[in-house]
C-alpha cells in the first residue's frame, strides 16, 4: 500500500500556509477569508481576491473571532477552494492531513475540526496541533553546534493575539503560557482611526490601510526622540513618508498603493500607451493623487506591542510578560530560556521588532545570563517548515496522526488522547504542578471518562509509559522516534 500523501495547513486567522509535504518546501499563502465587493457585486473566495478590481469597499468575512474557529460554514468554502485544482489539487480521502489548531482551543471547536475533517472531507488519517508544537522540529534555533536547545521561549504575533509559550524538551508547559491581546488586526484597526481622525476618511477601507502598515509601519527604538522628529520639517524628515493611495477608478492605472518620499521610497509602477501624433511612447499620468503623510503613525501602532496600556488594555507589554515567564521556570534552567527567544507569526516582520524586544529585554535580563533572540527570514513560515521537517520523517504517519478507522470506532475521544492539550488533560503536555499517582474520587473519575481520559477498566491505573504515548505528549514520542533514526 503507497503511502498517502500528507497535506499540511497551518491554519492562521489572517492567512492559510499551505502545501503538500515533500513537494512544496516553502508554504503557498491562501487569505483566509472571503471578501465581497460593494461596487462589483461579486464574492471572492480566499485567493480569487487577487482578481478583484476595486479593493476600497471590500468586505470581510472571516472564520475565525477572537482567535477561535467560530464559522466553519465560510471555512468549509476556504478549504474547498484550498483543496481544489486552482489550489493544492489533492483528493482529501486519498490524504492525510496535519492542521493547526488555536492556543487553548474550546473542545467542541475541537471536536468541530475532527467532525470536519473525517465526516465532512474523508481524510484517510489527520494530525492536529498548535503552531508552537511545531517548532522544535524546525530550524529556528539552528546554529553551528547543530544541536537544539532543550528550554526555548517562543513569541508567536498574530492576527488576533501574542502569545508567549515556553517549551522544554518539545513540550508547550501550558501553566505558564501568557497572551497579550494585541495583534495585527488590532493594529491595523487602530490604525485606521488615526487616519481617520487625522487625514482621509478610511474606517471602510481595511485592505488598503493594512498595506500601509505593512509598507510603512516600524517599531521606534526612542519613542520621544521619534515623535519631536516627526514635528520638523516633513521635506527633510528621516521618518516622515508620503504614501500615495491606490487609485480604483475606472481610468486608473496603479491599483497599489506605494511610498513617494522618506524612508523606504519607490518608483511607482507605470503604464505605456501610444501616442497617436508622433508615434512614441509615453507613461500616463494620473490626474490627481491621493497622498497620506505618515510621520508617527508609522510607529503608534507597533509600540501597542510594548505598551498596551497607551489604549487602556491593562497588561503588560512584550518584554515584560516574557521576563515574567522566564521567572516562572526553574532557577536552573532560566538561563537557557533567555538565551533562546524565538520570534514567529506574520506580525513578526515588524521592522526593528527583534533589536527593540532585545534592547527592552536587557534592562530585565539579570547581568549573569545572555539575551539570545531567533528571528526567521520570514517569520510567517517556521511553523510549515517545521511541519514538512516532521511529516517528511519515517514514522510520522504510523505515530502521530488518527486513522478515519480509528475516529469510526472510538469518535473524538481517540483524538483528545492523542492530540491532548490543556482542554482535555488534567496533567496537559509539560504541566509539572500536578500530581499524577494519587488516587482519584469518583467525581474527577466520571469527569476524566466522560471527556475521553478514561476507559471504563483501570480508572485512574494507567501507566506512565502508556500516558506519555496516548496522552498527546508529542515531546514524548519525539524522543522515543529520536532513538529509532
């Protein structure tokens, strides 16, 4: 029997990375969305928004609130299209599937991707886990040594939240995970009302004010020196840009949006026509530009990262929540987390976020120990890549994922003993406070056997050879499979 081939999706709230193990070394980016059109009156479904015309009026429709996968009946008509020959072009029941899931994901949505996934697209077998879970078999961490580091701090900035996750020996220690609630949606919403406020009116346009801060946004390494500069001169300003807007009208020719001037400026893309009197060529010009200037809103929304509470969000900023994490660990092994500070996510190619987060981290950091901080090219893909390190491995597909037989025989239960996480386990992967070999009452028995914890024979006997298998401890199974390559 040949081997199925595995699809991958890591599944984010902003974007799909995407691709087949073994053929697609680096992720094929599918929107996670569908936008429809106000003024064409046509609904584009993940990647087909790249055939729309008029992208000031577009609307939205997103699975995911919040960061939880809320409407699977839009993600459902994503993956089709996913799924389909314009996308990966792979027959789902000849598959298997590896798909990330949310941090502290509820378990009827976990349950929804199981139904899904089996009953819904017929996946011969499926593997679900967090983006974090997968970085200890990728390369972020590599260095001349070659050998990876046992205690990691890994940063993932993402469309809807930051998380800060500790990891030690490839288990995620759920008790001390921290989330910062601000993240790109949140910047770019924010954005938009400084805008707003300030210059054009653009609370509508929300593709096109988050290409501006992506073309224009940067983390400021002095915030009072950077906003006295912004009040100078904006001719001679070394931060001050001139973006002109894209121009959607039916006469237009630049449907991008580009920097004119400052830091960072570029030549517009330009058309040629023929000119009917001499026979020569020439670019057209636009009538009339639309510019907005971006002195400090170039950094306002970044520094939300640091200083949450400059919106009234009562939190602590990045560094502080990872120096607190860091604490929690044991005296022993602090040193090696802040030597191995791991930054992944789309909001984590933020220009000079890694040098800030370094330089804030110094202050905190007790002078004994060195401040190690890991960033990826692309800071979107560490998570793909380390899932092609893994699926491509002899004996991924005989350990990690659930078998459709299996999910028809034992239902969901099957898939919370394998997969685990802090929704189901009452010790999760990594969780160290709780006591494993006390005896059990009967309500915390009925408890464990009701969410699938628990046969029916030998409550509370299990093993611990056995729960370090079944009980979604990958970073198990990861050292079991070390000792077999």
């Amino acid at each position: 029997m040949s081997t199925p081939p595995v699809v991958i999706l890591d599944n984010g709230a902003y974007d799909i990375k995407a691709g087949i193990s073994g053929v697609d070394w680096e992720p094929r980016i599918f929107p996670n969305s569908i936008a429809r059109s106000r003024n064409e009156k046509r609904v584009y479904v993940s990647d087909e928004i790249d055939q729309c015309k008029d992208l000031s009026g577009i609307v939205y429709r997103r699975p995911f609130e919040r960061g939880m996968l809320v409407n699977w009946d839009a993600e459902k008509i994503i993956w089709d299209r996913v799924f389909s020959p314009s996308g990966l072009n792979v027959n789902p029941s000849e598959s298997s599937l590896l798909v990330t899931e949310p941090y502290f994901n509820l378990p009827n949505i976990a349950e929804s991707y199981d139904q899904m996934v089996f009953e819904e697209w017929e996946f011969q077998s499926y593997f679900r886990c967090t983006p974090a879970a997968l970085i200890p078999y990728g390369g972020l961490f590599d260095d001349e040594t070659g050998i990876s580091p046992e205690c990691t701090i890994v940063i993932d900035v993402g469309y809807s939240f930051t998380h800060v996750i500790p990891l030690r020996d490839g288990q995620i220690i759920w008790e001390h995970v921290k989330r910062i609630d601000v993240g790109g949606k949140l910047l770019t919403n924010h954005l938009k009302h400084l805008i707003s406020f300030r210059q054009w009116n653009m609370i509508d346009q929300t593709h096109v004010v988050n290409d501006v801060r992506e073309a224009c946004g940067y983390v400021s390494m002095d915030w009072r020196r950077d906003l006295e500069i912004c009040k100078q001169n904006p001719k001679k300003n070394p931060i001050v840009q001139e973006y002109v807007l894209p121009d959607f009208s039916s006469r237009s020719t630049s449907r991008t949006g580009y920097i004119r001037s400052g830091p960072n400026a570029q030549q517009p893309e330009t058309s040629e026509i023929q000119d009917q009197g001499n026979g020569h060529k020439k670019p057209i010009v636009e009538d009339e530009e639309q510019i907005l200037v971006m002195g400090n809103e170039r950094f306002a929304g970044p520094e939300l990262l640091f200083n949450p509470s400059d919106i009234g969000l009562k939190q602590s900023g990045l560094p502080e929540t990872i120096a607190h994490v860091i604490s929690c660990m044991p005296e022993e092994l602090r040193g090696m987390y802040w030597a191995h500070i791991g930054i992944f996510g789309g909001l984590g190619n933020i220009e000079a976020l890694g040098e800030r987060l370094e330089r804030d981290l110094q202050v905190l950091c007790p002078v004994h120990y060195e401040i190690g901080i890991f960033e990826a090219f692309d800071t979107a893909s560490p998570p793909y890549v380390a899932a092609t390190s893994l699926t491509t491995s002899e004996i991924y597909l005989s350990t990690y994922p659930v078998t459709r037989a299996e999910y028809q025989e034992h239902g969901s239960s099957i898939c919370r003993r394998r997969f685990g996480g802090p929704a189901y386990n009452v010790n999760p992967p990594g969780f160290t406070s709780g006591e494993m070999g006390g005896e059990i009452d009967e309500d915390e028995r009925e408890r464990r056997y009701a969410m699938g914890l628990e046969s029916k024979k030998g409550k509370g006997k299990r093993k611990k050879e056995e729960e370090e298998v079944i009980s979604g401890n990958w970073g198990g199974r990861r050292r079991r499979a070390g000792g077999m390559l």
